[in-house]
C-alpha cells in the first residue's frame, strides 16, 4: 500500500485547472463519443442514502481506461459555505489495474458536468447563438457560461436564482470582458437561445411556454427520479436527449414524471450514441438535454487531464 500511495500522482483543483481548459475537456468528451463510445456500455453507479445526503461510486471504463469516482451529495452544504458535491478520483491503470493518479474529485465533476453539456449542445444548439439564460446562481451556473462560449458566440448571460445576493454573486463571477452579464428572470426565456437550469429545484423552474423552437435547453441539476427543473409540456414538445436510456428511465426525473404524465414517450427519447451518430432528425422544435452524470464523464476528462496540458480554450 505504501508503494502505491507513493508512485500516486495527486492533482488538486487549481493543478487540475492549470493541465485542462474547458475547451480540451468539451473536446476529449467528443472524441470519445465520435469514436462509437455508447453510454449505455458504461458500468452503474451506486447511491447510498445517508442522514446528510448521499454517497455515490461511479466507476468507469471506456475501452482501455478505467478509473473510479467517490462523491458525495449533502444537500446542506451551501449554507455552510460548502460544496454541495464533493469528491475524489482515482484513475486506474488499465491492464494491471494499479492506481496511477488521485485527482480532485470536487473540481473535476465543476469541470465535467458542463463540459457535457457543452459537448453535446455544440451538435444542437443554433450556430449563432448569443443569448444564454441560467437558471441556478452556484458553482455549476457560472461553470456552464464558460462552456456554453466555449461552443459559440454568447453575448447576454442571464441569471435566474431566488436569492438576489447569490444572483449578483454569479453575475460578478461569470462577467468577462465584452460579456453582458445580469441578473434576470423567467421572462427572458422568451429571446433565449440557451437555457441552462443547474438547481436544486424539485419542481419546474418555470413555465417555459415562451421558450422559442429554436433553442436548447439543459437540465442537469438533480439525479432523482421524484426530481425535475423542467416542465411535462416542455419535453413533450420537444426532442429530448439523454446520456443513455437506462439511465434516463431509473435517475432522470424530469424525463420519468414526463412519461408518466404521458407527454413524453420513452421511444421518443434520443441518445447521446443517437446525436453522435447522426440518428437526430433536423429540428423545427425545441431540444432538451437532460443529464444526471455518469462515470465515463469522469473517467475521460480526468485521462484527458493527465495526457496533456492546458490547450486553452478552442
């Protein structure tokens, strides 16, 4: 044990945001899923309820790579000043299964989860793009702007949050040169082209009736099946996306209470393996992108981290 606790390369958060831009990590997820990658090849991850949230081991494997994330859900954490998801990774070396590197866990899911996002919404999203509207004021809200100009020209952040000093948090947070950040509300869907909800909501954000068939909308904020930011009526009119469907029928809440509701159907629902091998038709309605996260997320941004340095952004 010794021996390998001392040939581990660890990699805490701010060495992990110096090896790895948001771009090379939107890109790597790509990669993988271009190359024939289906989610649904991907191991489970367990979920074990405790008194202060939950504990999740989510292992990976993509081909060759393996690796392994432990991470943690405590609901209470914000108002301790806390992360609300934290965790560690161990990248693992495929053929003799020794771990090879400990990495930040907290930081690589900030990193992944809206790397996702931006990874598929690229394939979707309208090419000229330019008005985001997030629903969320934390840690994963502001990440997402980042992503989401990372994929295209994004001139008017909006955020949507219940607390007006989190809100201008997030807007000083997420402000870059020539970028209009404000804070705003569920009337700005109306010129949105994409939406990011990122919340701890249990119910629907809001109506989304005035959201524009043009635009893209992702959920990535619960993993729960009694859980959803988004509308029945939202992703009955809309081609609806998720990472693979046994994940989407047993984790995705807003994607369960939409069929169950009967909006929504289950073989309606397309694939990240669908939109990566040209299996979305051209769309005149709204795309939905519902993630709940998944190890081999994890596992090819944390290899893609230790393969290479920072590109910088594309």
């Amino acid at each position: 044990m010794t021996e390998i606790l001392s040939a581990l390369t660890t990699v805490d958060a701010a060495s992990l945001r110096r090896r790895l831009s948001m771009g090379r990590a939107i890109r790597a997820l790509q990669e993988t899923l271009e190359g024939g990658f289906d989610p649904q090849d991907d191991s489970p991850r367990t979920i074990v309820d405790v008194d202060a949230g939950q504990l999740l081991l989510m292992p990976g494997r993509v081909g060759p790579l393996v690796g392994q994330k432990l991470a943690t859900v405590a609901p209470g954490n914000p108002g301790r000043g806390l992360d609300r998801i934290q965790g560690l990774y161990i990248l693992i070396d495929g053929e003799t299964l020794t771990p090879t590197a400990l990495i930040d866990g907290t930081e690589l899911t900030a990193l992944r989860t809206p790397a996702v996002s931006a990874a598929v919404a690229d394939v979707v999203a309208a090419p000229d793009a330019m008005r985001l509207v997030v629903f969320g004021t934390g840690p994963q809200g502001v990440r997402h702007v980042g992503a989401m100009r990372a994929i295209r020209p994004i001139e008017h952040v909006r955020f949507v949050g219940r607390d007006p000093e989190r809100a201008a948090r997030a807007v000083a947070d997420a402000s870059a040169p020539g970028l209009d950040v404000a804070v705003g509300s569920p009337d700005e869907l109306v010129e949105a082209d994409i939406v990011v909800c990122a919340t701890t909501a249990r119910t629907p954000v809001a109506s989304f009736d005035a959201l524009a068939d043009r635009a893209v909308v992702v959920a990535v904020g619960s993993h729960e099946p009694d859980a959803r930011e988004l509308p029945a009526d939202l992703l009955g009119r809309s081609h609806v996306i998720v990472e693979s469907r046994a994940v989407a029928r047993t984790e995705a809440g807003d994607v369960i209470q939409a069929i169950a509701e009967g909006p929504l159907t289950d073989a309606e629902l397309f694939t990240f393996h669908d939109v990566f091998g040209g299996r979305i038709p051209p769309s005149d309605r709204p795309r939905v992108i519902k993630t709940c996260g998944m190890g081999w997320q994890d596992l090819v941004v944390a290899h893609a981290a230790m393969r290479r340095e920072d590109e910088g952004a594309r």
